[in-house]
C-alpha cells in the first residue's frame, strides 16, 4: 500500500518497534503517540545506538526521558538485538539524511540494514504475532520545493526494471555515483544526491521485489 501515514497501522498495536525514534520524523511519531489517549497501554520499543562517545541507552534516556517529556511508553532496545517477538506493527523510518553522492556508502549504512530488518520480519510474520511493516519514505522531499514532480508514484529511474541487480553493482563497485547520473533512464531528481537514489532505490526494491512480503506493508510519505 503506498502513501499511508506511518500511524494508521499503529491503531489497534500494542507492541511497536519503530527505527529511527532519535531523529526529527521519528520523534514525531513518538509524540502522536504519547498524545494518543488510545495508545496508553501501547509499547513503542525504540533502538537508539551509541554515538559520539554516548552509550545507546545514554541518548534514549537524554531524548525521551529528560525534561518533563511524555514519552513514559516508550523503551531502548538494542539495535543489535532481534526485533522481539511480541512486536505487532514495524515502523522503518531510520535513514542517515546526508546530501552527497557517496551512493555505495549510503546503501551499506542505510538500506543494508533496512533490509535486514525486513528479513527478521519475514521470521517474525510466521510466528503469527506481526501484522504490519510500515517503510517511511521521504524521497519527495527533497530539494525544497519548488521542484519538477513525477507522474508516477515512484520517480523513474535507471534501476527499476532491475533494482536488485542495480543494489549489488553499485555495492561491488561495477556502478558509480557518475554512471548514475548519466543514465538517460533516470529522472534527475533521483540524482540530485545519493540520499534521494538510494531512497528511490529501496522503494523499488521493496515494492517490485517483494522485500516485504512477509507482512502487509505500507510504504508511507
């Protein structure tokens, strides 16, 4: 399903493990939560992982615990420990926002383990307690806009007839960010910098390849 807000799969969950809860968007999201009068008894489990000389717990607890913050629901996991099996709804929103053209760098940091994730749930969904995988995607906005819309409902690009495929030559090195950039197959806005490619690209794979199969997904923008 595309363009459903992350929350709506959220509703009746009462166990959620959503990446990203650190940043702007995923922040966000934890707070809708913890305004929701619904949501009191929901669990929203949060990986936040060491930076900056910071354990992961450390940052947690300076983010949604400090200073009179609402957010009494939520509660750090580790990103290196399997998403648990009570989760019901998986919100995929974590994604390092950096414009360069670093494209190989940004698949290995970013949606390498994205799809990860997306293969635990596999798992997860056939021990019958996982319903919903929601992939948060904002490769339509950037640049600002003003800027060319797409027709479609994802941006063309040189990968889509082939996105895994495209994946494994840019990750080997056969690809560069120039060969990118040239393909007359791509729209530019899917090159204004390896942060938009790279989105772009895991919707493709995802929606066209059935990266998320193992759930009803929504991939929300």
């Amino acid at each position: 399903q595309l363009g459903a807000p992350p929350l709506t799969a959220c509703a009746a969950a009462m166990a959620i493990y959503l990446t990203g809860g650190s940043g702007y968007l995923g922040g966000e999201i934890v707070r809708s939560l913890a305004l929701d009068k619904l949501a009191e008894d929901k669990k929203v489990l949060v990986p936040v992982r060491e930076k900056r000389g910071k354990s992961g717990q450390e940052r947690f607890e300076s983010i949604f615990r400090g200073g009179g913050n609402p957010h009494k629901h939520t509660q750090w996991i580790d990103p290196a420990a399997p998403i648990p099996d009570e989760t019901e709804v998986v919100i995929l929103n974590a994604f390092d926002v950096a414009f360069h053209t670093d494209i190989a760098r940004v698949l290995r940091e970013s949606v390498a383990p994205m799809l990860a994730l997306l293969e635990q749930c596999t798992q997860l969904r056939a021990k019958g307690n996982l319903k919903k995988v929601v992939i948060v995607s904002t490769a339509y906005v950037q640049p600002p806009i003003p800027f060319r819309r797409c027709d479609g409902p994802i941006t063309p690009f040189n990968g889509a007839a082939d996105p895994w495929g495209t994946y494994s030559q840019i990750l080997n090195g056969e690809m560069v960010w120039q060969d990118l950039v040239d393909d007359p197959r791509s729209d530019t806005h899917s090159t204004t910098n390896a942060y938009i490619y790279a989105k772009t690209l895991l919707e493709h794979l995802v929606v066209k390849h059935g990266a998320a199969s193992a759930a009803p997904c929504n991939l929300s923008f």
